[in-house]
C-alpha cells in the first residue's frame, strides 16, 4: 500500500512538472523579427486652415521591426512604420508619410505568458506632399529626428511566437510641418532560438 501512494504522489508531481514546463512559454534572449498592422493618426493637418477641402490623415498603418532581446526584462528594437496616405480631396493630392525608429524596451513578465512594456527611442518621421491643381504640380518632402514613446501588453504562445498589442506616440518637439504621430497596433513576433 505505501508503494502505491509513493507511485501515485510521483506520478501526479510529474505530471504537474510537465504541464509548468507546458506553461512556462516566456520569450528567450537572442534575437527576434516581427510585424504589427493597425490604426495611425498623423494629425498632419492639424493647426492648418482646412476650410473648403475634405482631408484624412488617419487609416490603416503597418510595422516591420527586428531586435535583440538581452534578457526577460530589455531589448533593443528598430522598425520602420508606414502610415496611410493623408489625403486632400478638394485637388488631387496626398502626403505620404513613414518613420524609422530605434527603441530601448523594458519589459515586466506579469506570468510566464503575460508581460507588459514600455519603449523610449527616436524616429525619423518623414513626409513627402504632392498636389495637383489643373496642369501644375507642386511636392516636398521633409524629415525630422523626434523622441519616440510606446506601451503595450504582449502573450507569449511559445518561446519563440508571441504577440503583442501597443500604442507608440512619435512626439513632435520643434517647430516645423511635421507633426505627432499616434499607431495602436496588433503584432506577431518570431524569436529564433
């Protein structure tokens, strides 16, 4: 009888064993790819006189973005994000705009599968116009270096799939055409081990 208790305790300890090493998924150190599609506001027209024209500056936006992660708790990141065009439909025209930013991300694991984040970094936001009125054309482009800020929760699936969801701020500090951008995204990333 103490032989079958003893059998019973070991084989419930290890099949309780298994299922935390099942459950234990959070992401490992090394490196990592990944990409996120959602919503972006580049507020492009905000403060200018739109009265007359019919613009959008919001829409669908994407980013592809690579890094390093040191250990459970840092990373190193850099991405490029792409924003829908804004549009000016009282003319033909459209500003396209895009950045491409390098962050430190800290991250805090709430379980084994749940984290949150913040990330603190700088972009190059850039914005090419073009406008069409009758025969002429009239472009420009400019780009400028802003701080970059981002917060997000992510879930590990394995140690090397996980997703995220996050909202990044590129945050204009200077005088000039380019103003803030706003991206909440959904992403999925790849951890090679």
């Amino acid at each position: 009888m103490f032989n079958k208790k003893k059998l019973l305790s070991l084989a419930i300890a290890s099949l309780a064993g298994l299922f935390i090493a099942s459950t234990a998924s959070a992401t490992i150190a090394g490196a990592y790819v990944g990409g996120q599609l959602g919503w972006g506001q580049t507020n492009i027209f905000k403060g200018v006189n739109t009265q007359g024209y019919k613009t959008n500056d919001t829409g669908i936006a994407g980013r592809l973005f690579g890094g390093y992660q040191i250990n459970q708790n840092f990373a190193a990141e850099l991405g490029y994000m792409k924003f829908s065009n804004a549009t000016v439909k009282h003319e033909s025209g459209d500003i396209q705009t895009y950045a491409v930013d390098i962050a430190a991300k800290a991250m805090m694991p709430l379980s084994n599968s749940f984290g949150v984040y913040g990330k603190l970094g700088a972009a190059y936001l850039n914005e090419s116009f073009g406008i069409s009125n009758g025969n002429s054309r009239v472009s420009f482009s400019e780009g400028k270096v802003y701080p970059e800020l981002g917060v997000g929760v992510s879930y590990d699936f394995t140690q090397q799939l996980s997703t995220d969801l996050s909202y990044t701020r590129i945050q204009k500090t200077s005088n000039g055409n380019l103003n803030s951008t706003d991206f909440v995204g959904l992403g999925l990333s790849y951890h090679f081990s």
